[in-house]
C-alpha cells in the first residue's frame, strides 16, 4: 500500500521544535560500569550520538559498598564509606564526558528499615532506619564528590530523590507520606551542603502519576520547599503478554501519551509558586520491561522518531532507558538479541533506534524548523541548505509504503545534492539477520561482524535540479527512518575529468 503525502514549504514559517535528545542517557545500576563490554558500548554510544548526562540507579546499593561498618574493641558499632568504585565510576563517566543525573538510592541493607528488594541484584526499598543516618550517608558522598571533581563542577549534577516511589516495588507500599519524609529530609540536608545543588522528584511512573505529582508540590509548598525541577517517567505500552523469556507488548496511541505528560506540565502550573519548574523524564521508552522484543525492532525506531519530535515541548529533558543492553534487572540475558532497553545490544551492536537518537543529535544546532508533521521534520539552515528526518510510524503492521514529495524554496537555480541515510527493516535490521542465523546465543567472531554490518544505515545520493523551488520525494518503506540533506552542488571538477564519460553514460 503506497500512501503519498505532498508539503509545500514556503520557508517563511517558523515551528516551535525544542531538540534536547543529548541532555540524559539512562543506564542499569551504577555497579555495572565496572565491566569491561559495559564500558565498550558506552565509549561507542559517546562518539556516535555524545550524551551530556547519565542516570542510573543502585548508586547506594551494597555493590558499590559505599556504607560499610566496623565494630570497636568495646562492641559499638560505627559507619564508615568506602568510594573505591564510586571513584571508578565516576572518573569513566567523566572520561566519557558525562556528568551523572545522580539518582539517590537504593537503600544500603545496613540503613534499611527492612528487608523488601526489587530485581535480580537486590536493590532495597524500604525507608531508613534512622533519617539522620540516610543524610549522613547523601551528604558524605557529595562531599568527596566534591573534593574529588570540584566544587563548582558537581553542583551542576542533578540531583533525584529515590525512583518510582509510587509503585510498591520501588519504595516499600507506595507510601507517599513516608516518601514525602525522605524528599524533605534529603533536600534539606544537600541544601544545607550547598544551596547551588538542584534537587528534585518525585520521579513517578504512570500509577495515579497525576494525583502524586500534585500531592507533592501540595507537600512542598506547605513544608517551604521549593524543588528545582520535577522528575516523572514516560513508556507507551500496554501490559507485556509474557512467554519464556520475554514480554511481547502493543504500543499506545502517542496522542495519549503526549496528553498525559502535558497534564503534569498543568498542574505544575497551576501552582503560582512553581508556574514554570523545569520537568525532566529521567526515563522514556516504548515498553518498561527490559525483555521486550520490540525494542530491538525497527518499528520501535521510527514510534521513537515521533517521541523526539515533540517530548521537547513540554519538558527540559527526555533521558532513554538505556544506552545499552548490560543490563541485569531480571537476570544476565541469554542472547544478544533479548528486548533489552538499550540503544545498543550487547557485542556493540547498534540497534535501529540507535540511528533515530543519532539522526537527532544531527540536528542540533543546524538552523530553525521550518516544518514539524506526524512525519516529517525538516530545518532551514543560514546558508539556505535543508536537512531533516522523516519516519513511517504505525502502532501495528499496516504493510504501508510512505512517499513525502517537498517543495522548497531554492537558494539558488541549478544542482542540488539530496544525501539520504536511511534504517529500515531492509537496509538497517540487525534482528533480522540474527534470526536468519538461526538465532544464536553465542555469537562467533564472523557472526558478530557480518551483524555489525548489517546495523550501519544505507547511505544513497542524487543530483535534483532547481530553478525557484527544489522539489524531491523520500520514499519510507515501513517503519522506516529517513535522516536527508539538501544543499546546493558547487562543481569543482578537474581539468578534463568527465563522470558521465567516465561512468559509461555518454
């Protein structure tokens, strides 16, 4: 089915299009920066696409044996912190040119008030035993923070209180009042060490977000407390169908989504007092389990387009989950091809989402948007050259073949040079030849190569010629992501050098 849409571009219009794509990546818990493939994919991700910050959880969870606890000759009992693998981590990210989105939690087994853990690695979520003894903790690591990477630079990490308190996996019962405890206790406390720090929450996750997001800022303006942003999170799929090993999800109506995170940016305001916090979703992606096959797919690349085109209008930062597929939540996965959250599956292998955030990040600072459709964006730069993405997204398979034809005015009559790169499920589909393969959980050294080829986008050209206007088409396959440039040819050829002749064309 081949459906043609046609836009005429005057290059008089201006679109509000707010591209932060590179603010935040997300990644598994802190502890995993420790291993060497996580570090591979990491160092890749960085030179590709170059993410400003990066957020995780399991900062104080016992694998980073920050609290420890010793025992003198007379029985007391004391704390002290050890930041051997803080250090570590933190001096990679900082390798990395990334500065942590520091996410406060979980709980370290020897403050915990009980004994309720999430995941495969155990993280705690319960409260503290003792508030004094959790602000000790916060304040002591953000302290050797600073010593250790300065003062002025680590009061521009954010900081997050806790993650997902309303979901009774993430914060024991979902107690909001006891949640509320340990924001205010928190925020005062990395006040007090520094008033420069931004601290916020409650970094809620679809369950009655709305009646939690204004129960705290209720909270916040009876208790004096001011956060310097608000933190939620955005997945748009159903409940995962679960067979073996995995989660098979449908996607969402976007529209809903898109209405469900304006509500937030509305109650905020509604407030006098916070009318204009900054949001930041410290987590987004399609599905919220970390074994979905559909985050491997190329449908999942071009739902995601559409998400990047708008997520900027109502909120400062939008943070994948994640950037690669280290990742243990439910387990070591089998195969490299497991629905992982990342951008990258494991053997450094880019999926076609990858792509998508990389298309974005190509964007940035190229000019000013002169369309944004359900479809198509596309930015007029100074120089009079064009460039863009257009996308085929559909929830589900509708076998449609998508055809853009776009008029634009032309800088200048003559030559012009379309550059497309393009990911679809022919050109750039890493799962497919994985499953051709026969699947296999272990790849062999020719195997991991051949699928590494097979990730890189297709890169295609043509000549168009222009008068007043510049007219070309990109045709999307389904599910198909298009990054384009338009600019005009200026020919430099060599003294008596003929590419038609050449070429065989004439």
């Amino acid at each position: 089915m081949l459906e043609q849409k046609s836009f005429l571009i005057t290059g008089k219009e201006e679109v509000a299009f707010h591209n932060r794509v590179d603010f935040c990546v997300g990644t598994g818990r802190m502890g995993l920066a420790l291993q060497q493939e996580y570090q591979k994919q990491l160092q890749f991700v960085q030179k590709e696409i170059g993410f400003q910050h990066i957020r995780g959880h399991g900062l104080f969870s016992d694998d980073m044996a920050i609290c420890q606890e010793y025992e003198t000759g007379s029985g007391e009992k004391h704390t002290e912190y050890n930041f051997t693998y803080l250090d570590l981590v933190m001096d990679s990210y900082r390798e990395a040119k990334l500065r942590p989105f520091l996410e406060l939690g979980f709980m370290p087994s020897r403050l915990a008030s009980g004994s309720q853990t999430i995941f495969y690695w155990k993280g705690n979520t319960t409260p503290p035993a003792s508030y004094e003894a959790w602000c000790a903790l916060v304040t002591a690591t953000l302290s050797h923070l600073m010593e250790r990477y300065g003062r002025d630079e680590v009061v521009q990490w954010p900081i997050e209180v806790w993650n997902e308190p309303n979901l009774p996996g993430f914060w024991e019962n979902a107690d909001m009042e006891e949640y509320f405890r340990l924001f205010r206790h928190t925020f005062f406390a990395v006040k007090a060490l520094d008033s420069a720090f931004r601290v916020g929450g409650p970094a809620v996750c679809g369950v009655r977000d709305e009646f939690w997001i204004r129960s705290f800022l209720e909270f916040c303006a009876a208790e004096g407390i001011v956060p310097d942003f608000i933190t939620r999170h955005h997945y748009t799929t159903d409940l995962p169908e679960h067979e073996g090993h995995y989660g098979y999800v449908n996607l969402s109506d976007p529209e809903e989504g898109f209405a469900n995170l304006q509500t937030t940016r509305d109650i905020i305001d509604s407030f006098d007092r916070f009318r204009g916090l900054p949001i930041h979703l410290t987590e987004f992606n399609t599905s919220y389990i970390p074994n979905a096959p559909l985050h491997d797919t190329n449908q999942n690349a071009a739902y995601l387009a559409l998400q990047l085109s708008r997520l900027g209008d109502m909120n400062e930062s939008y943070s994948y989950w994640t950037f690669g597929d280290v990742f243990e939540e439910q387990g070591v996965p089998y195969t490299p091809f497991h629905g992982g959250f990342g951008l990258v599956a494991n053997g450094v292998i880019p999926k076609p989402t990858f792509w998508t955030f990389r298309f974005f990040k190509e964007l940035q600072g190229r000019g000013r948007c002169i369309h944004r459709s359900g479809e198509l964006l596309v930015l007029e730069e100074k120089t009079g050259c064009y460039c863009g993405i257009a996308w085929n997204s559909a929830r589900t398979r509708t076998g449609r073949t998508l055809l853009l034809s776009l008029t634009l005015p032309a800088a200048e009559s003559g030559p012009y040079l379309l550059l497309t790169e393009t990911v679809d499920e022919d050109t750039c589909n890493p799962l497919r030849l994985w499953h051709d393969m026969g699947e296999p959980a272990s790849l062999s050294p020719r195997q991991l190569k051949l699928l590494r080829e097979a990730s890189r986008p297709f890169l295609s050209s043509r000549r168009i010629e222009a008068g007043e206007k510049v007219q070309c088409a990109l045709e999307l396959k389904e599910f198909a992501v298009v990054y384009f440039e338009l600019y005009p040819v200026c020919q430099n050829s060599d003294r008596g050098y003929d590419y038609e002749r050449a070429v065989g064309l004439r």
